[in-house]
C-alpha cells in the first residue's frame, strides 16, 4: 500500500473549480494502490472504516476514474488504486421527466436513460447475478437498487428481443431491457 495524506489528496481535489472534473484528461504517474474500498452496497471504506461524510464520498466519487478493470482515484499529480466490489455507483432513486427516465446515484449524479447513458445486463461480480447496470459517466456504472428494480419492473412489457423474451422499458426513444423473462 502507498502512503497517503488524506488530507492533501482532499485539497488537490478541491482545487478544482469544475463541477466533474475532466480525469479522462489526466495521466499522473501511478503511486500505488491505498486503502480504500467501495464495497457493494456502494458505502466508502478507507482503512476498513465507512466514510461517513458524503461531500468527501461525492468528492472522491468526481475524480473517479476506470481502466480496464482497475479503478483509481486522479488528481493532475496523483494517481493512486482503489478496490471495489462490483459498480462504484447504485441507482437510489429515478423519476419520470416527460418521457424519459432520469436517475440519480448513491452519490447524487443524475443522468438521463439514453443511448449516451445506456442501460447493459451484466453478471454482478458478488452474486453473479445478471442484472440491469447504468452507464454513469466516463466507463463507470451503477447498478440498480433492489427497490428501483423492482418498481421500473411494473412499469414494463414483454417483448421479443434476439428471440427471447425480456422486460422492456423506453426513455425517450432509448429502449432497454430489465432482463430476460
């Protein structure tokens, strides 16, 4: 594990004036992996203690970053390895704009169903589940609560899909499936 100053990485984030910060622009030289985990209810850990205080959650969540299968948190001169469980994000809440399906994550992004943000079945990597995972933003994904879940369900129709039935719903003219039948 690679030292870490809580408190400076804190104040290199901060430093940033822009609502997301543009980490897909940043390539700061790794500095090893530390100690923090998002677990798969989507609660922040750092040295095995929840971090209880969202604006620091929501804070490291906007300097997030995924490549390939490893997630790291960016700074423009920090670049350093987290763990996480299955998704960094959970769907919480959603609601109805006109036609379309907005969302919103454990760490308050919002985000139309769209084709931009497309809904994918993915196999959870705790329960190996296939279940409906949200893209968030920049190749990071939520997946859906149990109680948002089960509320877009009823909301549903059956559909033929590659010869298959599944759940279907629309946002807009993006439609998407909850999961086979």
């Amino acid at each position: 594990m690679a030292t870490f100053d809580l408190g400076a990485f804190q104040n290199q984030i901060s430093a940033q004036n822009a609502a997301l910060p543009p980490v897909d622009k940043w390539n700061p030289d790794f500095c090893g992996d530390i100690d923090i985990q998002i677990k798969h209810d989507g609660t922040w850990f750092y040295m095995g203690t929840p971090i209880g205080r969202k604006p620091l959650v929501k804070l490291f969540a906007s300097v997030l970053k995924r490549e390939d299968q490893n997630y790291f948190l960016v700074t423009p001169v920090e670049k350093v390895g987290i763990q996480v469980e299955d998704v960094p994000f959970i769907i919480t809440q959603w609601q109805k704009e006109e036609d379309k399906l907005l969302f919103t994550t454990n760490t308050g992004d919002d985000f139309i169903v769209s084709s931009e943000n497309p809904i994918k079945i993915f196999a959870d990597k705790k329960t190996a589940a296939f279940l409906p995972y949200a893209l968030v933003r920049r190749n990071l994904w939520a997946r859906l609560h149990q109680n948002v879940f089960y509320q877009l369900a009823e909301l549903g129709t059956e559909q033929q899909l590659n010869g298959k039935n599944h759940l279907m719903l629309n946002s807009g003219d993006y439609s998407f499936s909850l999961g086979e039948l």
